[in-house]
C-alpha cells in the first residue's frame, strides 16, 4: 500500500494552496503516495477556479478552517491565516503520532503572520520538536545531488560561535547517523564535518572552535562508531561532496554554509526534512513566495519532492523505534491544551 501523506497548506495567502493543487494533479504524486491535504476546501477551490487548475479530489482534503475568502487578500498574511497554518501543522503533527498518516509534509509558512497569531517558535523545525517533545533534531536540507543538515538552524550569525558546543555537534552527527541508517538505506554513512571558519580554524591561527570544540566531538563520535570525517573546510568540502562524491552528507556549523551550495544545485527541487522526530517531517525549501502567490507562477517541483522523500521515508523506517516513540507521545499528547 502507498504510504498516507498530510500535507499542511501552509500560509492560505501565500504560494501553498497553488503547488498543492498542481502537486495533486501530478502523476508523480498520486504513483508514490495518497496524499491528504490539511487545510482550507472553500479557499483551494476558489484558487483553481482562479488559476484553472484541477480542484482537489472529493475526500483528499481535510477541512480545518473557513477561511473568509472576502478578507483575504494574496501576499498579505493576516492573524487569521496565521492561526489557520498553526492548526494545520498541529493536525499534521497529530495525525503521524496517532498512526493516521505515514508522513507529515509542510508547505511554507509566514512567521510574521504566525507570530501574530501567538507562535512563539522560529519556524516550523522548532515548533513540530516541541510538538513530538523532541530535545535532540536536526534539520537536513537535501537535493539530487547534496544533503547538508545544520548544527545551529535561525540564529543571527553573531550567536552561531556561542552556540557550536561540543556537545551539539556530537547530537547532529548522532542524529545525522541514525537516521540516514534508518531512513535512506545507508549502513555507515559517510558524514563530512565543515569547519567553522576558513581553513577549518588552520590549526588555530583563524579560530580555536576547531580544535577546542569540533575535533573533540568528532573523536567522540568516532568512538561510538560513527564515520565522521573533518573539520574539513567549507570552501573546499561541498566540492568534494558533490564532485567527488566522497561523501554521503555535509554536517554545517551554520545556516547559510549549508544553504547556499544546497540552494545552488538543487533551488527549485530542494527538500527540507527534519531529523531525529519521532515522526517523518518533510518540508518544501522555500518560503511563502507573496509576490507571486495566486497567480499561478509558482512551480511544485520542491512539494513534490519532499512527497517523495517523505514516501522513501516511510518506506524504510525504523518501525520498533517510531511505535514505541508514538505509543509515549500518544499517552500524554503535547498539542492538547
């Protein structure tokens, strides 16, 4: 049987609503999953009337809000939307912990609007941890070609020193090994650990968080049998990734070390998953788009993507691990107030 997809709308006033409807209507889709959007019906009809796309299928949709048509206006998120794409993410969340769904896969979200709404989180990685209770993840933004997962995700840069601790870049590369072993089929998978500064530190003379802090959690992961290999350069480790294909992912210390080679290759099919979850979690890699939402320029090939990987996902989980940890989430729910 096809693995159960909730796919979550997103921002309604963003591009969310379009690249579902266009997802849907993608044989890629509906050969690898059986989707289930989590959303609005009122508006996704209202948008393929506009835009002359396929409406969605009568039963795919499950209607969590009604939203007033009237007062929304594309590119201008709201308290209302706000709140809509909150409920949406928690359905989600909720439908994977209990068994309803396989996967749970996000289109873009407004932060502004959602913290409007009383979101107290820096994106959606952060908000479905404290959803699932989960202390230690990671988020991996992969393509074709690279996977990048990130130690430190939305912080300003000037934190990013403070927060490279020993201790979270042995959870990345912990959280990094296991998973790609559980999810993607590898049996030591080949994990390049990027320096944080240039140079990999160049044994101290640009910065000491290589040796004081990132070799040590190297060598700590090493003796517990994971093959990470670094601090390797940044400038010269994504080369080697991809062009040589020495290795099978890029640990990154920051945000932007990871996003701007991965966004390179892979801009328009990019997917974001986030590691370490009790559930599976794909995610498009891109944002709400305003400037072009409803007017049917936005392009689907990142949802579907993340459908397929969220597919893949499921197709070889870790199933002892992901009962046991829904069976614990399900005796006390984190959503419920």
């Amino acid at each position: 049987m096809k693995p159960v997809i909730a796919i979550t709308m997103g921002d309604p006033v963003g591009v969310g609503p379009e690249i579902i409807l266009k997802a849907l209507a993608d044989k890629r889709v509906s050969r690898m999953a059986s989707p289930i959007v989590l959303g609005d019906e009122g508006l996704l009809k209202h948008i393929s009337k506009r835009l002359g796309l396929k409406p969605p299928k009568s039963g795919v949709v499950k209607n969590l809000s009604q939203l007033d048509i009237k007062k929304l206006r594309p590119g201008h998120p709201a308290v209302a939307s706000g709140r809509a794409m909150i409920g949406y993410i928690e359905e989600g969340v909720r439908m994977a912990v209990s068994g309803e769904a396989d996967a749970v896969v996000t289109a873009p979200i407004s932060k502004d609007a959602a913290k409007k709404a009383g979101f107290k989180f820096p994106g959606h990685t952060e908000f479905i941890a404290h959803l699932t209770n989960t202390k230690k993840f990671a988020m991996m933004l992969g393509g074709n070609e690279l996977k990048v997962i990130l130690v430190t995700i939305h912080v300003p840069l000037r934190d990013v020193p403070r927060l490279v601790t020993k201790d979270a870049v042995f959870q990345t590369l912990k959280v990094t090994d296991d998973s790609f072993r559980r999810y993607f089929g590898f049996k030591r998978p080949r994990i390049a650990v990027a320096g944080l500064n240039p140079h990999a530190g160049e044994g101290g003379m640009f910065g000491e968080e290589e040796k004081d802090i990132i070799i040590p959690a190297i060598k700590k992961a090493r003796k517990a049998g994971i093959n990470a290999i670094g601090p390797l350069p940044p400038d010269t480790v994504f080369y080697r990734a991809v062009k040589r294909h020495e290795f099978d992912c890029v640990v990154c210390m920051y945000h932007d070390q990871g996003l701007g080679p991965l966004k390179l290759l892979s801009f328009d099919n990019g997917v974001n998953a986030t590691l370490g979850l009790p559930i599976i979690r794909t995610s498009v890699d891109h944002g709400t788009a305003y400037d072009i939402a409803w007017k049917g320029k936005a392009s689907p090939e990142s949802l579907v993507a993340a459908i397929e990987m969220a597919a893949a996902m499921a197709g070889k989980r870790g199933k002892e691990f992901i009962s046991r940890r829904k069976a614990q989430l399900q005796a006390k729910p984190p959503w419920t107030k």
